[in-house]
C-alpha cells in the first residue's frame, strides 16, 4: 500500500483554521485502510508544548483521527519541526513514532532522507534558546493559557523570519549532497512551497502546507509524487 507524507499545518493559527482542519481529517478519512504508513515532517501544530496533564482542546480532534490511523494499521511517523520541536511522550503512547532528527529510511526500494528542513538551513538562534533546558524547565513553570499566548507570539516571530522565497535552492543544494552519500529521494516540509523536481533518478519534494496549498507526497509502487487534496478528492480519486 501507499506511503504519504504531509508537512506545515500550522493547527493553532487562525488562518484558514476550519478549512484546513475539515481537509486533513477528510485526508485521513480517505488513506485510513490504505495506507502503510503516514509521515508527518513537521509543523502539524502551530504551536505545541508538552504538560504532563494538559492538551490543548482544541487538537483533540485530529489527535484522535491519528489515533484512529493508527489503530487501523498505519505506521505513523512525526518528525518535529521548528514550532512543535516538543512533541514527545503522549504521542510514544499513540502509537505515533517521534523522531527529533531527520530519517534515513529505505521504503520500496528507495533510500529516503526526511527532515523538517529548518535544520538544514541557517543557523537560528531563537531555535537555540527555545530547546534549551533551562528554557524548557521554566516553560513548565508556567500556566498553560499564558504559555499559549507566548507561544504564538514566538510563532509569528519565527513565521517573519522564515519568509524567503530563496531558501529552497539552499534546502535542493542540501540535496543534491544526500544524493551524492545514496540518498534517492530527499523530502522537506518548513518552507510552505510545493515544489517537485526529478532528476537522473534522484527526486526532491517540498511537502507545502495546509494553509493554502493542501499538498501533500506519495510513495507508491517505488515512485515518489506530489498531489494536492481538494474538496472532489473526499470521494474521488487524488490528482496528481
């Protein structure tokens, strides 16, 4: 069965938040059963901090489609981005693989690696202090509404900062080195471009978003593809 990989759905942040949250769970509806396994890379949440006790109510329902994906036989792995870095135990309990650090994992024959893509461009101090231990510790010291507020203002921040058309020549030159260690595929979310390039056997995919692109990878029968859902794909086929 397939493979899918999807990236940058920023739930939390109020654009498009219906629309984008009534999308990914028609999507997981629709691969639930057909799916062997799903790829997260990054950025599901806007924002997401792990309380021991606490989870924000309002991902309760996409927390539960994934559980759902899960109990019907998909493996599902998360690699963090740079606005969820902290995911961590409760979704060990999902059944949901976290992974901190890009993948290098084989699937059908081919040799992908896998990342968010921000660890791959330039250095980011505010991504330094945010993982810092210390940080995190006083982080948990605080109310979880308050800790929310903080967090979007830390997002909008990052958000400023990340917009740069450019990039992604910097995230295919990074590439291009992968395919040169045996990589044959390199998959990147963090940049909210789809972009799909195949060359010499070697194929490079930016995932999008789920703000306005609604796009997504695939993986099926040892070819890579990029697709984009829409409304007419909830009980059609998907367009490549």
């Amino acid at each position: 069965m397939p493979v899918y990989f999807i990236s940058d759905q920023h739930l939390g942040e109020s654009k498009n938040e219906d629309k984008k949250k009534r999308y990914l769970i028609s999507f997981l509806d629709k691969i639930k059963g057909n799916c062997d396994a799903l790829f997260i890379v990054g950025d599901l949440f806007d924002f997401y901090f792990e309380y021991k006790t606490q989870i924000r109510k309002e991902y309760y329902d996409i927390i539960y489609k994934l559980y759902e994906l899960r109990k019907a036989g998909t493996e599902i792995h998360y690699i963090t981005g740079n606005h969820d870095f902290w995911v961590g135990d409760f979704f060990n309990q999902l059944g949901v693989k976290v992974h901190k650090e890009p993948l290098d994992i084989t699937l059908q024959g081919r040799r992908l690696f896998i990342a968010h893509g921000d660890d791959c461009l330039a250095f980011d101090p505010l991504k330094i202090i945010l993982r810092n231990k210390l940080s995190i510790v006083l982080f948990y010291l605080i109310h979880p509404d308050i800790a929310v507020l903080i967090g979007k203002l830390i997002s909008r921040l990052s958000r400023k900062m990340e917009r740069d058309d450019t990039k992604w020549k910097k995230l295919l030159s990074f590439a291009k080195d992968k395919f040169k260690e045996g990589f044959t595929d390199a998959i990147f979310g963090h940049l909210h471009q789809p972009i799909y390039l195949e060359n010499g056997g070697n194929t490079f995919l930016l995932l999008g978003d789920w703000i306005t692109h609604f796009s997504y990878g695939k993986l099926d029968g040892g070819k890579l593809s990029l697709h984009f859902f829409n409304t007419s794909d909830i009980h059609h086929t998907t367009k490549s």
